[in-house]
C-alpha cells in the first residue's frame, strides 16, 4: 500500500474517572493510525456505532470504548500498539475500581496480522476487528458485553459499505468541507516489501451507483472536494450507468457532474495502472486538481525488479512526460525505499537521479524495514543501518530541496484557494491550494467552503500565504 501516512490522535494520560450518569450516551474514542484509507474507515465505524447509540469523543478520557485503527505500513507497527494498549489498559484497571467499564478494540491492519496474538499479549483486549470486517462492530459489541472476547478477522463475503449505516448529514457538515471516499480496497501488486495485499486481501472495486450516491450526499452536506481513496485507486473499475465498463478516468467524470462538487483528487496510484482515459482526465476536467501521487520505490531497475514493482525507471519516466504534456501545471509527488535487500551505492545513485528528472513536489522517503511474511524479509543482502540512514538524509536532502523550490515559485501566483477553516490565528482563515498546500488569508477574505482566488505573497515552511486577487 502506498498511500501517504498520518496519525490523527494521540492518547495521553487519563485524568481520575468519575462514573457517568445513569442513561447517558456511551461515547467512543477512536485513534486512527497510518494512511488516508484509515482516516475514512474510523469515520465509518464511528457511523456504525452511533447507529448504536455511541458518541464520538476526542477525549479518550470520557471513553466507555476505545478504538485503536492501526497501519502496519511504519516500522515496528505492532510494537507501537502494544505499548498504547499498555496505557488503556492501566486506564481499564483504574475505570473497574469505580464501577464504569471500558471496552477495548482494535481494528485495522495490525489488527488483521495478528489476529488472536493481540488478545494474548494484551488480554485487556476485548476484541479485534479487521479492516474488511468492520461493519460487523455493532454485532461483535454485542457479543463481547455478553463475555466473550472477539476476533473478527476472516475477510467478509459480503459487501461491507452495503452493511453500514449512512451518516447524518449534519455529522458529515461536521467534519469539514474536505471528505475521503473509499472506492477500491486490496492490491494484487504483491511487491516483495509490501503487508497489505495480505492485510488488505485482494483488489475489490466498489459499485459506480454506491460511489455516486454517497458522493451525492457528502455535496448535499456541504462537503467541496472529495478524495477517492484506494490502495490502488486507479486499479478501480466497474459497470457504469451506461452498461459498459468503466474506469477511474470516466468514474471522476461521473462525480464532476454532482452539484456542489468543485474538486475532485484521487491516491494511491500504481504507475502500471496509469491508463489513456485517465490522464485524459487529467487534461480534460478542470474538476481534477493538478497534484499526482504516483510512487516508484527506486530508481533502479534491478531493485525494482527485485522488488516486483513490473516497471522500469524509464517506463516511469515515460509516464511522467505523457502526464506532464496532458497537464502542465501538474505537480509530482513519489514514495521511495531506501536500503531494500541489495541495493548497492549505484542502485542509490540511480535512484537520486530519477528524483532530480522528475523534480517532485513533494515525496515521503523511508528506510527499508522487514515486514514478517513478505518475500522481501527473506532475501540475502540485507543493508546496514547506518547505510539506510546516510542514504535517507541525502534522499531527504534533495526532495526537501525541490520541495522548497516548488513552494518559492509560488509567489506572486494567482490561484483558486478553497477555504476550510479558522486559522491558528485571529483574522486568519486556512485554505487549500490545487497542490494541497495550506493557504492563510484574511478572515474576511471568504466563508468556509468559498473557492477565491489569491495572489500569494510569500511563503512560510509548510504554507503559503495570500492576499484576496
């Protein structure tokens, strides 16, 4: 799986319980480790648990269930659930000493991998959900309040977005103006580094009607910019409402045409996945903003085929320029492994210069790490630490470097700019240029949800900021 990491919670130390009144809504905390997907997914359960009654928290200490939604992408993933469940579960202890219980879940990729090992390393644990199963969560709580502890692992027969209850429009209105849709799950890949096709199953594609009707009602809750969401989303295909087969090119501009939709992206992409209808979109619908994630791993051909990755360097290559000629103003972003089994100071070399030919604007850069049951984790030629960790700094050292380079061309430019919220600030708003950078303008510039055009004005690290054109 490719897609871009982020963590969206941290757990800290609960302060000293007191029991909730009688007759008061339990209430949920979810942290949501790893990709995008993960992101979409703890909103999903959260949907299916208020269909229960459940309440959404940020503070895990109000929690009567605490969810974790792990990634096993990061190095050493499991370990760093162990250790949280560690603090839940002091937590748990201190909550059984009043009277108030407090159930625990974990869901997601981890979840997936080690199945029942997490109950006996963490027998606080009450249950363990996978991602493909998640939509059992209300049935598996029941199970577990009548003393069972649940793992719930095997992958479903059943379509699970046909299972899960839809949210409230005003619980959507709540979360914002930008939204995730998850429109393909699973990879067939099987590059030799990679967990998910073992996590995740195979490539499934969700109907074109399910897609539609939930992108319908995210614009009917205000939402302005939906993210399709996959692990490799340009993989995804289906029937379309003509009769014929469609792919991601032609599903985009089905979703284009929703009123109240102004943006459209999509992520993850597989270069070999990359076809005619869509990079035509990319040229053709002004609805699909100019930022591509499209990651390569290596920039040598002998550690990509080591890697099973089936493309070479100048197959990607290629891609880029057909890309880049479709859209001009298109910016790159890449995933790369430094230190896979094998890889020599030529393979690196080969891989720097791919990074200085494409020119990205931005990149995540990682150290190969082993993942168990991966081919990967098998092979002789293991590299050292302290080579990954001199080649990751000069890797990051030049990715940084064009990133900064791309931002500073920013000035003096007049974009679109989608407000999303308040700024850190007073009289600030943050906004969203077409390349997903934050944008901060005046307060009075617009209201959330309004495209404006800026001029920007200068740069900050991370941000731009604007004046109203």
């Amino acid at each position: 799986m490719e897609l871009s990491t982020i963590e969206s919670h941290d757990i800290g130390t609960a302060p000293e319980h007191q029991p909730v009144p009688a007759g008061a809504a339990k209430k949920v905390f979810v942290k949501t480790y790893g990709c995008q997907m993960n992101v979409y997914d703890s909103q999903r359960m959260t949907d299916a648990l208020a269909a229960e009654g459940y309440v959404a928290t940020d503070a895990v200490e109000d929690a009567d269930l605490v969810l974790l939604n792990t990634c096993h992408i990061r190095e050493k993933a499991a370990e760093k659930v162990y250790s949280e469940l560690g603090r839940i579960r002091d937590m748990k202890a201190e909550r059984a000493e009043t009277g108030r219980e407090l159930l625990i879940g974990v869901a997601g990729c981890v979840a997936q991998a080690e199945g029942a090992e997490i109950i006996r390393r963490a027998p606080a644990v009450d249950l363990v959900i996978g991602p493909q199963t998640y939509h059992r969560l209300p049935d598996v709580l029941a199970r577990v309040r009548g003393g069972q502890k649940i793992v719930e692992t095997d992958y479903a027969i059943e379509d699970k977005f046909e299972h899960l209850p839809q949210p409230k429009r005003a619980e959507v209105a709540k979360r914002g103006v930008t939204a995730f849709l998850t429109v393909q799950e699973g990879c067939d890949k099987f590059c030799t580094f990679c967990v998910v096709p073992y996590t995740r199953g195979s490539e499934v594609s969700r109907p074109v009607a399910q897609i539609v009707a939930e992108a319908e009602r995210l614009a009917e809750a205000g939402v302005r910019e939906v993210t399709l969401l996959g692990q490799n989303v340009n993989a995804w295909h289906g029937e379309g409402e003509n009769g014929g087969e469609w792919g991601l090119g032609r599903l985009l501009l089905r979703l284009a045409k929703i009123p109240g939709l102004a943006r459209l992206r999509y992520t993850t992409s597989h270069p070999r996945d990359m076809d005619d209808e869509l990079i035509a979109a990319h040229r053709d619908l002004p609805a699909l903003m100019p930022y591509l994630h499209l990651p390569v791993q290596s920039g040598s051909d002998r550690i990509l085929k080591a890697m099973n990755r089936r493309h070479t360097a100048r197959d990607y290559l290629t891609l880029i320029d057909r890309i880049r000629a479709a859209r001009g103003d298109i910016a790159m972003s890449g995933d790369f492994i430094v230190g896979f089994p094998g890889e020599t100071d030529a393979d690196f070399e080969a891989t720097l210069k791919l990074v200085r030919n494409v020119s990205y604007a931005s990149a995540f850069t990682f150290k190969y790490s082993p993942r168990p049951g991966t081919p990967g984790a098998e092979m002789d030629g293991h590299v050292s630490e302290a080579v990954k960790d001199e080649r990751l700094q000069r890797l990051q050292a030049l990715v940084n470097e064009q990133q900064q380079g791309f931002i500073a061309g920013m000035v003096g430019r007049t974009i679109s700019t989608l407000i999303e919220k308040p700024g850190r600030r007073p009289g600030q708003k943050v906004g969203r240029s077409p390349w997903l950078q934050p944008v901060i303008v005046d307060d009075k510039a617009g209201g959330i949800g309004d495209i404006i055009d800026v001029r920007i004005t200068k740069t900050g690290p991370n941000s731009l900021f604007a004046e109203l054109a």
